[in-house]
C-alpha cells in the first residue's frame, strides 16, 4: 500500500470518526434534556402527592387496606 493510499485511507476513517462522534454527542444531548425533562415531571409528581397526602390526612403509618 503506497504512502498517498494509507494516508486517504486514514483520512477517510477519520471523517467517519467525527461523523460518528458528533452522531453520539447529539444522542447524549437529547438524552440529557430528555433526564432533565423527567427529574422535573417527578419533582412536581412529587409535590402533587405531598399535598394530596396533606388534604387527605393520609399516613404512612396507616395499616394497609384488608384486602392485602
């Protein structure tokens, strides 16, 4: 293999590289918003249930239902 075919040849995998990296750091971006999207629906989901355990007087240390 000539000097100029192994140098194409590097250049070549290096585009695909950097493809392939920039592909995967868009990925991890949208998975990023995507976590932090979620880590605000369970905060609120969180806080939703506070204050219906709240109105409701509803305990922890309550005995489960007799159908348990």
């Amino acid at each position: 293999m000539t000097l100029e075919a192994r140098v194409m040849e590097l250049e070549s995998r290096l585009a695909f590289q950097d493809d392939t990296l920039q592909t995967l750091n868009d990925e991890l971006v949208q998975q990023q918003r995507q976590v932090e999207r979620l880590q605000l629906q369970m905060a609120a989901l969180l806080k939703r249930q506070e204050e219906m355990v709240g109105q409701f007087g509803l305990s922890e240390q309550e005995a489960p239902p007799p159908h348990y």
